[in-house]
C-alpha cells in the first residue's frame, strides 16, 4: 500500500450562510446521527425556501438492489429532482470500511467521479449537504481519505459529536484534524446518544470551552429519531456570524 503524502491544502474560505453554501456532515464515529443531522439541515434550508438535495458520496452497505438506508433519508429530505447516481456515486453491499468494501468487489473510489457528482448537484441546487462515511479520517482508497475530498469540494464542515462516554477525545482529535488538513469548522452539534449519560451538560460545556466553532445545537436523545423534530434544536443563524476570511 503507497505510503500516502503529507499535504497540507489551502485554507479554503468561508461564506457566510446568508449566501447559499454547501456543507460536509462530518461525526466523532459511524453511528453518531450524521444522517439524522444532515436531514435537519436539509429541512431547514429547505423551509428558507432553498433548493436543497443530499448526497452521501460513498455509502457501504447496500441490498442487492443498491438500496443505502441513508441514501433513501437523504433523497426523502431534499427538494432537488437528482440521480440516484450523482446522489450516491458508489454504493457497496459489504457494510466495512469504504476502501475494503471497494477493494473487495475491484473498484477503486475515484475523486473525481465524486467531484463531477457533486458538482451537478450544485448547479441544481442552492444548498447540497455532503454526507461523510464513518470518521472524518476514514480511508476511500490506498491513499486519499475522506479529508482529501472535503479539501477537493471545498466545504466546510459540520461535526456531529454523538455524546457518549469518550466522546470529548473523538470531538477533540477530529477538531484537531480538520484544521490541521486546512479545513474549516463551520459548527458542531451536540447529539444524545445515551440517554443516562452521566454530566451530558458538563461534557458539553468542556467542549464549547475548547472548540471555537459554534454550538448549532443540542439534539436531545429521541425515542423515535426524527429528522424534523431533531431540527427544531438546532439554530442555522450561528452559522451566519461566520466571518469571510481566507
Ligand atoms: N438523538 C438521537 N436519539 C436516539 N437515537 C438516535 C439519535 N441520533 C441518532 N440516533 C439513532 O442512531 C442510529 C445512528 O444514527 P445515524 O444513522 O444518523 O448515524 P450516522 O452517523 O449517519 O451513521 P453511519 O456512519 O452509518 O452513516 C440510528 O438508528 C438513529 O436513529
Ligand atoms: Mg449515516
């Protein structure tokens, strides 16, 4: 396996919200609420009166149909008329890490298809919400991860932190990589996992303390998740105090 470079991008600017922006959903793991995150953000932009479409660039664990639960989500949330294909350019049936799930059926995950995808949902639409897989380092061939797209589609990033016990580290590192990628943190949420976890407030008080991006919300632990009451938590505006820099 090639070792892969250590690159450092440009810092890719930031907008504020008030103009359309695309957005990357990134989480502290795999099962943290991304989806449930990002289909928020997809009805809120689209109650603005946005053009809004989802896309969930690598999905592992598809039926035999190509049938990607997140992918149904995402299509169900947004209000852009797109492709199967450009919503979800590759779809793998073995539910592991996207660079094995490929390399176990020949395929190699291509940049830029992902990009070429990603940019005719952007020419349709005012808002697209990009859905990572798994962690924000997680590996798509022998040596690009999932940080080297977000640094090639130029978005910033949300981070779905899904409180848990050790979930103040996987926030942390994650916030860690992001800049030191060249990233920018746009925001994070807070999302309840554990219903009993003990001092939630305490956690999320140490991480407001050490991450300088905006809290967007805290979405309380739901007996039936529900992408439109998780909305209701959260609050877009913080997003507009974003200053334009380089
Ligand atoms: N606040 C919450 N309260 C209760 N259950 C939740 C909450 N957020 C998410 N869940 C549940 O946790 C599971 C994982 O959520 P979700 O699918 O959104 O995570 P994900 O980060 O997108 O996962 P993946 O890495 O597989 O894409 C789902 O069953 C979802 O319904
Ligand atoms: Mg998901």
């Amino acid at each position: 396996m090639a070792i892969r470079p250590v690159t450092v991008p440009r810092r890719i600017a930031i907008r504020p919200c008030n103009i359309e922006m695309s957005y990357f959903v990134t989480g502290t793991d795999t099962g943290v609420g991304k989806t449930l995150v990002s289909c928020a953000l997809l009805h809120i932009f689209a109650s603005q009166g946005k053009n809004v479409v989802g896309m969930k660039p690598v999905a592992a664990g598809c039926d035999n149909d190509e049938r990607n639960e997140d992918v149904v989500q995402l299509r169900a949330s947004g209000n852009v008329l797109a492709s199967k294909g450009q919503i979800n350019p590759y779809c793998f049936v073995q539910a592991v890490a996207p660079h094995l799930a490929a390399q176990f059926v020949g395929i190699n995950i291509s940049l830029p298809r992902i990009i070429k995808s990603f940019t005719e949902l952007n020419a349709q639409a005012d808002v697209v919400v990009v859905e990572g897989a798994g962690g924000f380092l997680v590996p798509l061939n022998s040596w690009q991860d999932s940080a080297d797209m977000v640094g090639q589609l130029e978005l910033p990033v949300i981070l779905v932190v899904g409180m848990r016990l050790g979930c103040i580290n996987h926030a942390l590192l994650t916030v860690e990589v992001i800049a030191a990628r060249g990233l920018t943190l746009a925001g994070w949420v807070a999302n309840v996992l554990d219903a009993s976890l003990p001092m939630l407030n305490e956690n999320i008080a140490t991480l407001r303390q050490r991450i300088r991006a905006p809290l967007l919300g805290v979405i309380p632990y739901q007996e039936r998740p529900d992408a439109i009451e998780a909305a209701t938590h959260l609050n877009l505006t913080l997003l507009e105090q974003l200053e334009a820099h380089d």
